[in-house]
C-alpha cells in the first residue's frame, strides 16, 4: 500500500468517527432508515468531505449495513438496498474488519449496462473504523492494469526478440573464429553476420521510435503539413532497397492535400508501410503510393494508399496484423525480416493525429494500407503549391478499396 494511501486512510479514521457517532443519534431518533442513503445530509460538512476524496466510497456499520455510499458506488451496482451487493466488495471489508487494520485488494466487474464488454478493474482499501464498522474507498485502475499489461507483454517480447539476433551474431563470431584460414567461409558467415546486424539495428531503431511515439502522449505542436513532401520522402528513403529487388515505387493520386500533425512521425508510418510494401512483393513487382480524398466514412480526410503486389493476408491475421510483434503464418514470416513493430507504429501515429488504418487484403490479391488523416482544408488554399511528385509519368496504380 502507497504511503499517501495510508496516511488518507489513518486522517479519515477520526472522521469516520465522528460520522458514525451522528448517525448513531439519528438511528436512536429513528431517522435512519427513512434518510438512507442520504443520512449524512443533516452533515453537510462531512458529506463535503467524503465527496473530495479521488476515490468512490462505502461506510458500513457493524451489521454490514451501508451507512452511507457514493453515487458511483450505486450506479456501478456495488450497493443495492443498503447492502454490499458484490463478494469482491464484501470480502475486503470482512478481513479489514476481523484484523481491525487497513486491507488493500483488487476487483474487477463487468459493466451493468453492458457485462460483454471488458471488464472494469478497481483497486480496493478497507479500513476498520470504532464500533465494528469499516470504510471502503475503491477506485477505477483499468488503465493502470491495461498499461502494465502492455509494458509486460513488451517486455517480454522485446527479450524475445532480442534473443534471434543476438544469439545469432555470438554463433556467427564464433564460427568465423574457427574458419578463419578459409576466405569463402569467412565471407559467408560474414555475409550472415551483417544482416543479424542490420536487424538488430533495425529492432532498437523502431523500439526507439515507438517508446518516443508512446511517451509523447499524442501531438502537441502541430503543423501544417504537405502530404505530397511526406509521400516522396518515404518513397526516397525506400528506392535502394527497392531498386535492390528490382521493385518499382509508383507514386500518384491527388496533389496539394495538406493535414495538421507532425511530418517526422507521419513520414516514418509512410515509411513504414511502404517497407512492409516492399518485403512482400515479388521482385520485378510494383509497389504504388496514391494519395486520395475520402468519401463517405472517411469524407474530410487524406488518405494516403500502399498498395502491394505481395501473397496478402489471411483473414483471421488481418484483426491482428497491428499488435507489435505480431506476425501471421502468411503476412509477416520471420524470413522477410523485420522488427515485427513497423505496423504497431503505424497505428500509433494515425491515432495520434486523429485518423486510422484502413487494411483491404485477399489471399494471393496483395494487400492495401490506407494511412487516413483529416484534411486541413481551410489552409490549403493560403500555401504555395508544394512540388510535383515523381515518376508522374508512371501509370498511376489504380487503388484497391475494402470491400
């Protein structure tokens, strides 16, 4: 238990006291039970009080009758006529009062309006006060549950992770130890050393980049920014791998489309996609970048297409395809290399900008990712024309939509 837990239990307890003493009176006038749950109106000092406190509330007496209770304690159907209604609830407050001391525990219940939906996490404090009662505060830990979660399963991937190249690379230094007097050997192994390399690089660069993305909590200086600029950036940084593969990069679509948010993170989701683009599509292929206005669902927004000429996704890998290290047997195989975070980023950055990630992908089709940002319109017309993207004398590839 936090040590300013404990001190707001101990401050509470002579409190809790002197509230109980006054409902005391107002049972012995018998006034009780036509007041509750409002007995403490004729406190209106204490009710002040108790209303303050960062968490929900519940004050029982000896008998596991509710005293008194905050709102949120009744909409949640924790307290129904006057009692306790959930055992998690209810056990904290048994143990607190057979040790007459504090007792800290945890709960989670299912939403009343909707119990199929994910389930609300509290953390729980009982403490005894005089007289057999107990003072119950809870708060909702959801999103601390959820992020520690996360930052577990991180963990623990990313050592997963970790352990392919590194373990590589100590076997292949190894080796070329052993074989040193053989140059064909030496040059093999390498070879191989230089790519576990590379990816390794490649796993901190995006740990970094997500970890920066994580941390920032969303934009907070955004600019006006020219989605024809972040599209031929990406597809630059991308042409010698590409060319490498003898892969085209085509891009098109609509010009002069400007969104608010931050080019450096937009340019590496952009990236990022047109990477993925490039891993799966067959050599000789084509990967094509449209930039296109939403209709619809999406009116208002810039839509910024990859679309590749790869073996597509499955459907039960498409629900999945953007959990970080997340690969399917079909889309993301270990052997196309990769940090396995390149779409978690994606994500990341669409929703950081208010926008999404719409995916269209069949089996044996290749696959589509549409990086969808609001448009900012409004300034659109008070900017210089920004330039002209390249290869425009390429055949624009047409767009696949979802279906």
């Amino acid at each position: 238990m936090s040590t300013g837990m404990m001190l707001t239990l101990v401050a509470l307890a002579g409190f809790v006291l002197g509230l109980m003493a006054a409902l005391a009176v107002n049972r012995w006038r018998g006034r009780l039970e036509e007041e509750r749950p409002h007995a403490v109106v004729e406190s209106p000092d204490a009710l002040r009080l108790l209303d303050v406190l960062p968490q929900s509330y519940v004050i029982v007496d000896e008998s596991d009758t509710v005293v008194v209770a905050s709102t949120r304690a009744y909409s949640l159907g924790i307290v129904r006529n006057d009692r306790i209604d959930r055992p998690e609830f209810l056990q904290p407050v048994d143990r607190a009062r057979e040790r007459d001391g504090v007792v800290r525990a945890s709960a989670s219940i299912a939403r009343p309006s909707d119990p199929t939906k994910a389930e609300t996490h509290f953390a729980l404090y009982a403490a005894s006060i005089p007289a057999g009662g107990v003072l119950l505060l809870f708060e909702d830990n959801t999103e601390k549950v959820r992020l520690d979660r996360t930052r577990q399963d991180f963990v623990a991937n990313v050592s997963h992770e970790l352990k392919t190249p590194v373990g590589a690379i100590g076997l292949l230094a190894e080796t070329i130890s052993t074989v040193a007097n053989d140059p064909e050997a030496v040059e093999h192994f390498s070879t191989r050393l230089m790519e576990e390399n590379k990816r390794l690089s490649l796993l901190v660069q995006d740990i970094i980049e997500l970890s920066r993305l994580q941390d920032s909590g969303g934009i907070h200086h955004s600019i006006l920014v020219h989605v024809d600029g972040v599209v031929r950036e990406a597809a630059d940084r991308l042409r010698v791998t590409a060319g490498a593969r003898q892969i085209r990069i085509v891009t098109g679509g609509v010009e002069g489309a400007q969104v608010y948010g931050d080019r450096r993170s937009l340019v590496t989701a952009v990236g990022n996609l047109l990477d993925n683009a490039v891993r799966y599509t067959r050599p000789h292929g084509r990967v094509s970048v449209a930039v296109v206005r939403g209709e619809e669902k999406n009116a208002g927004q810039v839509g910024i297409s990859v679309v590749d000429q790869g073996a597509g996704i499955a459907p039960e890998d498409q629900q999945r395809i953007f959990e970080r290290f997340y690969r399917g047997d079909v889309a993301r195989t270990r052997d196309k290399g990769g940090s396995g975070l390149g779409l978690a980023i994606v994500k990341h950055v669409a929703e950081d900008h208010g926008g999404h990630v719409q995916l269209w992908s069949r089996v044996g089709q290749g696959s589509t990712f549409t990086l969808w940002i609001p448009e900012a319109r409004l300034a659109s017309a008070l900017q210089p024309e920004p330039q002209k993207l390249q290869n425009q004398s390429e055949p624009q590839e047409k767009v696949k939509k979802e279906a």
